[in-house]
C-alpha cells in the first residue's frame, strides 16, 4: 500500500465512522512527517528495545508512569495530556497518537501500526542516502534479540541477520545476554556491527580460571570517522543483568553502572584527542542515565535504551564540565531517533535532534529486508499465526502498575494451577492488540518468549507477599535511580494492594486483600502461581502453555 492508497483508505473511514479525529486526514496530505532537512556533517540514527519485532505492531504508551524523587513530574515520568503540554503537541495530532495512549484504539484503526523491520529499513535507507553513507552510524541499544518466538527458538540469530541488512554499525546489550555466554559469542561472530560494553568484566574466579589479566569482555568504545568528523562511540550494557535476570545465564560475567571506569575512559578518549564528540550508547534505562550524566564530565550524548520512554527532545544535564544531553528512543521498532551534529574543527557546534514514529502505513516496505523477514518466518508461519482466541477488549502490557495482557496471563495461572493468587513480571515489552482482533499464537509469544518461561507454584504467608510487593516497588521508587533496575510494578492476580510511591521503603505497600474478599492474613498460607524465576531452574511447563490452554478452555 502506499502513502496516496492509504489517505484514501483513512478518508474512507472517517467519513464511514464519524471519527472525531478529523484533523487526521488534514495532517497526512499536509505534513510531511519523514521529510528531515540535512544539518550538519555527521549524523547518528539510533533505535532501541526493539524486542525482535520484526512485523509491524501496534504499541501503547503507558498512561501511568510515576517518578521518583527529583523526577517526579518530570519526562520521562509525563504521560497523556501532561506529556502532550510539556511538548505542544496538539490533541489528536499524529505525534499525539504516537507519544500518548489517549484515544489509542481509535486513533490505531486510522494510523495503523507502527515499526516492523521492512519499514525501518526504508526510513533508515532514506536518511543515510539524504545525509551520506559516510556520514552516517545507525546505532542499537540494545534488547533487539529478544521478545518474539522466533528469536527465541533461532536463538537470536534472525535478529542478527536483519540487523546486518539494516547496516546496525554499533551495539550494546541486555536481554542479549539471556541466550548464554556461548551463544551470544556465536552470534556476534555472524553480526557485522561492533558490540561495546564498559561495564562488564569477568568475575575474579574466571580471571583466575583463565590466568588473564584483562578482566573485559567486550570492547569498550569504538571510534568513527564520519566525513571530517571522528566520534567516539562507548557501550553501556544493562548493568543490573545478573539480578534481574537468572545469573546462571551469566555465571562469568560481572555487570554495574561502573561509574569510575566510564569517567577514566572519556578521559582516556580526551587525552588521546581521538574523538571530536563523545556518546553513550546506554541501556540503562533514563532515570539512571540522567544521574550518571551528572556524575560524569565529558560526555557530549547519552542514547539509552530499556526504560521504553520516546522522549520526544533531549534534556540537559549539567555536571562539573557542562552538560551532557541525554535521551531515549523508545521501544519495538516504533521510532527512530535522528541526532545531526555539526563539527567544525574538532568542536561540537551544533545539533539537531527528532524521534520519528515508524508508521508501517506512511513508509514503503523494503524488497530486500521483507525477503529476509519472509524467509525467517517461512518454517514458523503456520504455528505463528494459529488463532487461539478473540480479544474482547484492548489488550495492551506498558504501564507502572496494571496490564490487561498481564492480567490475561495472570488469569490462565490461576485457573490452569487452580491457584488463590498468581505473579507475573513487570516486563515491559510485549505488543498491543485492539478488541475485535484475533490473538494468534504469536501474539502470546510476543509477550511470553524468554529462555526461562517455566512456572511455578509456591506457598507463601501474607508477610511474604507483602516483602515481595515492596521489594518490587522500591526498585521502581527509591529516590536514589541508581537502586532502580527498570520494568514496571509485578502484576498480582486474585488479589488487590494499595501502594504509596512516594513513602519510606518497607511502608509502601498496604491495604492487601484477596480480590472481593477479606485482608490478607501475615501467618496465613497462600497458593501462588508465577514463571520466570530468576533463582534456580523452574520445572514447571512453560507458561504460554497456560495461556493458549486457558484461552482455549
């Protein structure tokens, strides 16, 4: 379909529905939403937590994102019409469909879904042809493995395969990591790019194993010419992969923010006088990006990544020697962040930056990239697209505390191990789908495919659930971002919870209760189903086993 064919279509359906959105039709014909004038002499394209969304997708802002100490109330913590009024952006406008949730179903049926690797390539293809090959990185940050069933069962090579006819040049990593040491270093050999990493060592046993005395991993910074231009690229992985994830996975790897060892690397790029600008390429999430921002000097960007935010315009940071301007490219192939740098005579001048909304409906589909996603689904197809059920509302995962595709997953645990009360992660990746679509298969994988999938029931007393609950939300509240790890509140089924964000740790849980029923007792014993442990190896049956087995009950 192409751009002419698809107005058409939104004009048709408008005037079909009666949409009150409709300036819609206005913006398309007028805007011209990919048409980004050429600053500078070096540019940077950076996309993040794709979660090998290879297809189009549709994807929901949160509507709820609570801040914690000084970023209450500050982006990225703005959701709906706050977020709109921080940026002036116009209710009903095509960036306010892609940077809010407010009016998604209806606006989704008219705009249509968004990234998906085909379209991504066409828009990548178009800036690099407008600005120069050599002028031009296409940096990842991260999460791009990981998050569909085909990655999960290639073992993230399909990914590696489109990220090198997308022309990824650099990369860090997260969720990567999950795939096993062996694995991730398999498929890194086949990856064109670069993958950098300051932060992660070998422990001191591996050292010791191996009789090294470089405790590195991967290379900690790369350094590009673009043009007359040199920038120096440094790798942020998620620094809290071995909690956060089963350690098992990484039994020889050790990560953290590594804040010193950063500090001496710029300083070891500046002394060198080998970069002229210097970014992180971050997979921290924002909220630690913006302390380490003001903890360290010198660097010029910061492209973070896992936090899912799409800040719409890059914020200042000041520290000790200026500023270091910092951002988030959001999440699923949805956007892809621009970032044009003028350097003249070795000095950073000036910058342009925008996000751009992939919309799957407003950009071509590239021949070359949409053989390559045929070709990797071709074995799966037929598994991928088995219906399984119907959604009878919108079925979204992306917000702080509740997510109506969770609270599906946190049904069929209940039911399927005939449990009083059921846990599921905070994840934050996973697809929407809109009420009247067919849940296929794939679907539930999008937000199931991990490498440690297996279920769980436990017996826990009311005090134990409660020192869950906490433990949970100080990782998303605790003033201090450097003791938050991302992801959003657990969700908890067969139960409800009141929660106070901004108290003291241990004091921001209360109220907890069976869902219509009495408190919660502190000695009393309940059944709690869950999946993906982070402990030991689960026996469990994987848990969209549950779901397609609840679904189709």
């Amino acid at each position: 379909m192409n751009r002419r064919e698809f107005i058409q279509i939104v004009s048709s359906v408008i005037a079909l529905s009666g949409c009150q959105t409709r300036s819609i039709l206005k913006v398309l014909e007028k805007s011209d939403l990919y048409e980004i004038p050429s600053f500078g002499n070096a540019s940077l394209l950076h996309l993040t937590d794709c979660h090998a969304q290879l297809m189009p997708v549709y994807y929901r802002e949160p509507d709820v994102s609570f801040g914690a100490g000084e970023g209450l109330g500050q982006p990225p913590h703005l959701a709906g019409q706050a977020l709109l009024d921080h940026y002036g952006f116009r209710p009903q406008s095509i960036e306010a469909h892609a940077f809010t949730h407010l009016d998604f179903v209806e606006a989704a049926r008219v705009y249509g879904k968004v990234g998906g690797f085909a379209h991504l390539a066409a828009l990548v293809k178009k800036l690099t042809a407008e600005r120069g090959v050599e002028n031009t990185l296409l940096l990842d940050g991260g999460d791009s493995w990981q998050g569909s069933a085909t990655a999960l069962w290639t073992q993230g090579r399909d990914m590696v395969a489109a990220a090198n006819l997308l022309g990824v040049d650099i990369m860090t990593g997260h969720w990567e990591f999950t795939y096993g040491p062996v694995q991730v270093m398999e498929n890194l050999k086949s990856f064109n790019g670069e993958f950098v990493a300051q932060n992660i060592a070998l422990t001191e046993e591996a050292l010791f194993e191996r009789d090294l005395e470089n405790p590195g991993v991967f290379k900690s910074y790369v350094i590009k010419q673009l043009g007359q231009a040199r920038v120096a690229v440094i790798g942020q992985a998620f620094p809290y992969t071995a909690i956060a994830n089963p350690k098992r996975f990484v039994p020889d790897w050790q990560f953290g923010i590594e804040e010193q060892n950063l500090q001496l690397t710029i300083d070891e790029i500046k002394r060198l006088k080998a970069a002229d600008v210097i970014v992180l390429l971050s997979h921290n999430g924002l909220d630690v990006d913006v302390k380490l921002a003001s903890q360290v000097s010198g660097l010029d960007f910061i492209l973070g990544g896992h936090t899912h935010d799409a800040l719409p315009k890059p914020f200042s940071v000041k520290n000790r020697g200026g500023q270091t301007w910092v951002t988030n490219a959001g999440s699923h192939g949805k956007f892809l962040a621009v970032l044009d740098l003028d350097i003249v005579n070795g000095r950073l001048c000036d910058f342009r930056y925008r996000l751009l909304p992939v919309f799957a409906n407003l950009l071509p589909s590239d021949p070359d990239m949409q053989g390559l996603i045929d070709s990797i689904r071709a074995p799966y197809l037929t598994k991928l697209k088995t219906p399984v059920a119907v959604a009878d509302q919108l079925l979204f995962r992306r917000d702080n505390f509740h997510g109506t595709f969770d609270q599906l997953i946190l049904d069929a645990l209940m039911t399927v191990h005939d449990a009083e009360i059921a846990f599921s992660p905070g994840f934050r990746w996973g697809h929407t789908v809109l009420p009247g679509d067919e849940i296929t298969f794939e679907d539930i994988m999008n937000h199931t495919a991990i490498t440690y999938p297996e279920t769980s029931i436990r017996r826990l007393k009311g005090h134990e659930i409660k020192s869950i609950l906490e433990d949970v939300a100080d990782n998303l509240f605790n003033k201090d971002p450097y003791y938050r790890q991302g992801g959003d509140m657990v969700r908890v089924g067969g139960m409800t919870f009141r929660c106070n964000p901004g108290a003291a740790m241990g004091s921001r849980i209360s109220d907890l209760a069976l869902t219509g029923s009495s408190l919660l007792q502190v000695n009393k014993t309940y059944k709690v189903a869950g999946w993906a442990g982070v402990g030991e190896p689960l026996s469990g049956a994987p848990v969209w086993d549950a779901v397609v087995k609840y679904l189709k009950s």
